[in-house]
C-alpha cells in the first residue's frame, strides 16, 4: 500500500503479550491438504524473522533504506534471489521501466530565504520562475482550511494559502484555497520533520507543496508577505528488477501466483511495510523447496517500485499475452502482514462486507473463504478489506484474474471493537510508523506475523494441490479417479454388449 518509533516499540512487545480476548477457544486443525498442513508448522515466525533481520542490516549498510533505485533495494533483490537459486528454484529477475519526476525546484521563498517546498503527488507544476502572491495563513483549529468559511475574512485572491495539515484531506483543502482564489498552497505538517510521500489524489487545480512543521510555524509570522513558490519536475526513464520464483513440479497452465513487494519508501527501511509480506513470502518458497508434490506450479514474485505506484507488478503482467494469463489460476497479495496494533484482514472478494471496492473477479470470494477457514480453525476472528487499488493485486483484478490475500492494517485508525476483538490499542493507527523511517525492526508484531504466514503458506499449498474452488480445474487424484471410473463403465459396458451378442 506513510517521538512515534518509542510507541511503535511498545505496541509490538504488549501485542506479543497480550493475546486477543477473541483468540481464547482451543483452536482446532485447519481442513485441507497434508502439504498444507505441513507446510504451516514448518514456516516459523523465527525463520521469518531472520529475513526480517537480514533487510534491516541491508537498510542500515544503504543510507537507511531499501527504497526502488538505491543500492538497498538491488541488495534486497539478490538476498531473495539468492536464497531462492539455492533452494533450487527456476529464478528470473525481469526488468521494467518506467518514468520517474526529477526535481528541478521545490522552494517557496520569502524575505530572501528559501524554505523546502515538496510538491504533492497529483499538483500541477509551477511556470519556471513560480508563482508570487502575498501569503494568507488560514487560522489554525482541529480541521484548519476544510470548510470555505475558514477562509473568510481576509482576501485570498492571488495569495499563497498556507494551511497546517489535518482534519481532512490535501484535496479539500487545496479546492476551498482555489476557490478562494489562491494561486498556490503550502501545507505544512502537524508533526516535526518534512511532509512527504502525500497525494492529492486526483489532478490537483492548482500548485500544492508541503513544508515541514518547522517551517510552516515559522512562515506563520510571515502573513502579507511576498512569497515566491517555485514547484517544477521533469521524467527521467529509469529501470529496476522484480524477482519472480516457479517451482520445478507441477503443471504450469494453471499456476498458483503469490507476491509481495520488495521495495521501502526512501524514508526507511520497510520493515513492517513490506518486510514483513516480502519475508513471510520468501520462507513460505524455501520450506516449500522447488520440487514439491503438487499438481499445480507456485510462482512466487518481488515486486519493485510498488512505493512509486505498482509499477513493477503492473508492468509484469501488461507484459504477458492473454494465453499466458490464462496460465495464471489466482494471485495472492501479501503487504505489510506484521503491523505493530494489527487487525486480521483479509481481502473482501465477494464483497461481502460492503467495503467499497466491489467484489473480485470469480474465485476471488474462494480465495477470500480459504484464508477466513483458515483463522477460524485457530479461533481467530478476522474481517473483511477492501481491494482499494494500494497494492499489487491491482493489475491482476484488473486482467480478470481471481486475487484475494492478508493486511494487518496501515494508517487507519483501530476501533474499540477490533481491539477488543484482536488486541491493541483502539484510537491509534494500525502501524503508527507507516512509511516512517522508524518503521524498523521494534515496529513488528511477531505473533500476528507469525499467525499470518501460517495462513500464507497454507493456503498457498492448499492452492497447490487444487484450484477446483476457484477455476473448476481439479487435482490430479480426482481427475485419476474420474478416469478410473470412466474405464471401468466402458468395460462394464462392452462386458454387457458381449454377453448380449453371446
């Protein structure tokens, strides 16, 4: 799918003792598959764990991060890679391309001094040379700049609006300052350091850039004077590498897929988002190995660029033809599957829950009800998410292909409910280090994640074996079976037509 790291480090040592009230019932063994079953025990929060390790020191060795086109996400890739080549794994590491903004300004300049303006995702650029109006600041309450009448009393036309950040979106503060008549706005953040990796949403009317806490407190005493706001880009083709991973055994029409993305934000190491998906992900393949006993091929992939917006999964799947699609049976999407207050989601495919998006395509509800059994059987309770478009199951839905997964939660917020239900801490968010850099290794709950890639490395076992749920297409003792039993009504049928001619 962005002083917190001190809470963040709390919330995952009490999660790790203080079990969810819901989690009291004995649970009971999931129904399916021996190598489903199999594989669950032999897939261990500890041996997760040591991947999650082994990312964080890629991180630290790397400015801090694993982010798309810096040495720690080629280290990233190679780490997985390898131990996959090891393992005995049919390996690629395909390449992509893809644009990306280069900066050519982000300043907003008044009195001489330039102050760092970081222009939002979705704003339209500034002209060369920028945009100057006398700067308006909109009074500062619990939802400063959200409705037209904050805007009132002064004289907006041809300003910079500064506005501080919260209480509703960048979208609608930004459309109340255009209708006001601003030529340009500055949000500043309500929390220290700058304000980054922040949308818009849709095409933004006009110029929008965030400055951090500091410097938006200090423009503050600066109302009525010139400022300049200079916000300009250009793309730049760049090229990264996902990894992709396929079994030697199993039939390979009808392939069983499952993904995490591989990449960090710039501002740290992603440990939680998406450390914990992609590690999860990578045990699941070792304690599998690569000549499993299954009637399907498991392709197992690492997607790169997903923090620049699903590149690297969208770009794969564009690639391949139709037949080649049709090869692919289902995917399963695994992002961010250890948060520190974590919920126990799971992706609505048949829209049961009535969470927005709309159902999967079919075999998306199958997928949806394998993981749900799954958590029942250990008396976890769980809900349904939506397919909200944040993450790499996107292009597979969108090709028709069933998808379901895991979600442990991001920036929303906990509900009493789900933490009387699950555990946690209700009125904060789900990780409170998303896309922070103190999203580290004190920022895991190692009993979700381990409960999680349980789920991961059953159900994609379970997939392994049969995906008659989901496609129609059974496993290879049934469809033996039906041969069997079609012989033998063919013999017992010329037995009857001899003994007739007899």
């Amino acid at each position: 799918m962005s002083g917190r790291s001190k809470l963040a480090t709390l919330l995952a040592i009490s999660a790790l003792v203080a079990a969810p009230t819901a989690t009291a019932s004995a649970a009971t063994e999931p129904a399916g598959p021996a190598l489903a079953k199999k594989l669950a025990k032999k897939v261990t929060v500890e041996g997760v764990n040591r991947h999650l390790i082994a990312f964080q020191r890629i991180a630290d060795r790397n400015n801090g991060t694993r982010a798309a086109l810096t040495p720690g996400y080629d280290a990233s890739v190679e780490y997985v890679a390898g131990k996959l080549r090891d393992e005995g794994f049919i390996v690629s590491t395909p390449n992509f391309s893809f644009e990306i903004p280069v900066i050519d300004a982000e300043t907003a300049r008044v009195d001489g001094v330039n102050y760092q303006a970081i222009i939002m995702t979705a704003s339209p650029q500034t002209p060369a040379g920028g945009v100057t109006g006398p700067l308006r600041v909109v009074p500062e309450d619990t939802t400063t700049g959200c409705e037209a009448s904050d805007f009132a009393g002064q004289d907006f036309t041809g300003s910079v609006a500064l506005i501080r950040r919260g209480g509703c979106t960048f979208e609608q503060k930004h459309l109340n300052a255009f209708a006001a008549g601003a030529v340009a706005v500055l949000v500043s953040n309500n929390t220290a350091g700058p304000l980054t990796n922040v949308t818009l949403t849709n095409p933004g009317k006009i110029p929008v850039g965030g400055i951090s806490q500091a410097d938006g407190t200090t423009l503050a005493t600066k109302a009525g004077s010139s400022v300049t706001v200079d916000m300009r880009f250009h793309n730049e083709t760049r090229t990264q590498r996902n990894v992709i991973a396929q079994t030697r055994t199993g039939r390979t029409n009808n392939v069983v897929m499952a993904g995490a993305h591989l990449d960090s934000v710039e501002t740290g190491a992603g440990i939680n988002d998406n450390g914990t998906g992609s590690a999860a992900l990578l045990e699941t393949a070792l304690q599998m190995g690569s000549r499993p006993k299954v009637d399907n091929a498991v392709r197992f992939a690492w997607w790169g660029a997903e923090e620049r917006g699903l590149i690297g999964s969208e770009e794969w799947v564009r690639s391949l033809t139709f037949e080649q699609q049709l090869d692919i049976a289902l995917y399963l999407n695994f992002d961010m599957v250890g948060s520190p207050n974590a919920a126990y989601f799971i992706y609505d495919g048949d829209n049961s829950d009535n969470v927005g998006a709309g159902p999967g395509p079919f075999g998306s509800a199958q997928i949806e009800k394998a993981f749900a059994d799954y958590f029942a059987a250990k008396g976890i309770p769980t809900e349904g998410t939506d397919f909200s478009g944040r993450s790499d199951y996107g292009e597979f839905i969108a090709q028709g292909i069933p998808a379901g997964g895991l979600f442990t939660g991001a920036e929303g917020v906990k509900t009493a409910a789900q933490a009387a239900k699950w555990g946690g801490t209700a009125g904060i968010a789900y990780d409170p280090c998303y896309h922070s850099a103190c999203d580290n290794l004190g920022n895991v709950d190692r009993t979700a994640l381990g409960r999680n890639a349980g789920a991961i490395a059953f159900v994609t076992a379970a997939y392994g074996v049969s995906t008659e749920d989901v496609n129609g297409v059974p496993p290879r003792a049934k469809r033996a079976e039906a041969r069997a039993a079609a012989k033998m009504s063919l013999t017992a049928h010329e037995d009857h037509s001899h003994a007739a001619v007899a």
